[in-house]
C-alpha cells in the first residue's frame, strides 16, 4: 500500500487513543501500540487484511478455510484407511497456524479450540 490509500489508513489508526465512553463517564485514554480498537468501523476489514494470508497457510496443507470475524475453522475429509495422514495433516497445519499467529502478535486460544471427527455408524471405529 502506498499513495494516498495508505495516509488515510495511517491517519485513522495513528493517534487516535480509544476510550470507553458511558453516558457522561469517559475512561482513560490508552496507547495501542498494534492492533485496532474493538468495535471500531474499519475493525473488520482490517482483520481480514491482516488475516489474509492465513487461508493460503491453511490451504497448503489441503483444508478448506472458513474465517470469520476473529473465528478460524478449517474442515478435511479422508477415507478411512488415511485416517492416520489426516491427523498428521491437521497437526502439522495447527503447529503452522500458531507459528504463523505468534509472528504477527496474534494468539491462538488452545481453551476454544476443539476437533470435531465425523464419520457414519459404520465406519466409526
């Protein structure tokens, strides 16, 4: 980004220390140093620019991606002799993920992260 695209950006996210603003109560300013302030109006858009390159992180490994707002899924199918693969895909596309999320000041949630296995009564086993 360059030119003009990028004095604007630039002009909302710098100096701009948010507050919470109750009624007539107004709390302290804070100097954010990264991110962007909660329920702000380019909130959204910017997570997703920032975010972008994690779907083709999460494609590498042969997933199909679905982001939204700050929630990640990623979804996988396998026959059932290549169960094995598929758990060592997922891992390995996870280990990546969090690496990924830890060099741009991101942070895994390992408390809401969950697996969920489907299969047919018959092939459960």
């Amino acid at each position: 980004m360059d030119g003009q695209v990028l004095e604007w950006f630039r002009s909302y996210l710098h100096g701009r220390p948010p507050y919470v603003r109750r009624g007539m109560l107004k709390s302290l300013s804070v100097l954010l140093v990264c991110g962007v302030p909660q329920g702000s109006v380019l909130g959204p858009i910017l997570f997703i620019l920032y975010t972008a390159e994690l779907i083709g992180l999460i494609e590498q490994h042969g997933f199909c991606p679905h982001l939204y707002a700050d929630d990640t899924q990623l979804s996988g199918r396998c026959r059932p002799s290549a169960t094995q693969d598929l758990q060592q895909r997922l891992s390995a596309c996870i280990d990546e993920v969090h690496s990924w999320m830890q060099s741009n000041r991101l942070q895994l949630n390992t408390n809401k992260s969950e697996l969920l296995w489907c299969a047919t009564a018959r092939r459960r086993h």
